[in-house]
C-alpha cells in the first residue's frame, strides 16, 4: 500500500513577491506503491509541481514557476521509453521553414561543403609532406647510427 504524507509548511510574509495564479496554500503530498508507481505534488508560493508515474514507467506531469521577471510559466510533461517531452509556451518554437530559411539552409550547406573539402585537402597535403619528411627522417637518422658507430671506432683506437 502506499504511503502519504501531507504536511502544511509555513507561508512567509507574501506581499512583496507575485504570487502563482493557482497558489492556494503550502502543501506537499506522495504516495509510493511496491510496483513502482507513484503520485506527489506540492504547492509553493511561487512554485508547483505534480507528477505520477504508472506502473509502465510512463512519467506524466506538471509544473508552474514565476520567473525573475514575475511572468508565470507552466510546463505539462510526459516521459517515457522515447524521452522526455514538455510542452509550453514559455518554450522556443522552431522556425518556419519558409523560402528564405530554405535558401538560407543551403547556402550555407554549400559553403560548408567546400569548406570540408578544403580542409581535407590540406589535411592530406600534410600528411603526405609528413610522411616524406619522416622517410628523410629515417635516412638521415641511419647516416647518423653509422657515423656513431665510425666515432665509437676512433675512440676504442
């Protein structure tokens, strides 16, 4: 069975901060079950939140704040297998997809595109200049093993 517990917390002095629209008082309740699901919530002044998860591990909920600016935001909620998927109208919108971002989008996929071939170029021409400077590197490191080897002879004469 689950558990719940519901307990009032104090309310400060209020008049000077915006208050939620739907603030009625301070609470705070849960509910655990063995199978995993569970039910809470709570009510502050300027903020709420409530939530529950089924016995699928699906998460549904709520939550509101009042910002820095004293604006309310709200925010409906579901998370499940795919993610986790607010819906608000505080939250960014994408773009329309209009003639100009069409033109905008694949001009600047040109250039990118040109941008990455000419970088790999470079990247090859170097590669290419560091493998010979490395063969030179070897030959010239062999001439400098024999020459010691011929300074090591002078000095066991």
């Amino acid at each position: 069975m689950g558990a719940s517990s519901a307990a009032a917390l104090p309310t400060d002095d209020l008049d000077d901060v915006p208050l939620l629209s739907t603030f009625r008082q301070n609470h705070h309740d849960v509910s655990h079950n063995p199978d995993g699901t569970y039910v809470f919530s709570f009510s502050l002044p300027q903020q709420e939140r409530a939530e529950e998860r089924d016995a699928f591990g699906k998460v549904t909920g709520a939550f509101a704040f009042v910002d820095k600016t004293g604006q309310e935001v709200s925010v409906h909620f579901d998370a499940d297998e795919d993610g986790y998927h607010p819906e608000s109208d505080a939250l960014p919108q994408a773009p329309h997809y209009t003639d100009e971002v069409a033109i905008a989008r694949d001009l600047f996929l040109k250039f990118y595109g040109q941008r990455v071939e000419f970088l790999s170029e470079v990247a090859s021409d170097e590669f290419e200049s560091s493998e010979e400077s490395d063969e030179d590197s070897d030959e010239s490191s062999e001439e400098s093993d024999e020459d010691s080897d011929e300074d090591l002879d002078d000095l066991k004469l």
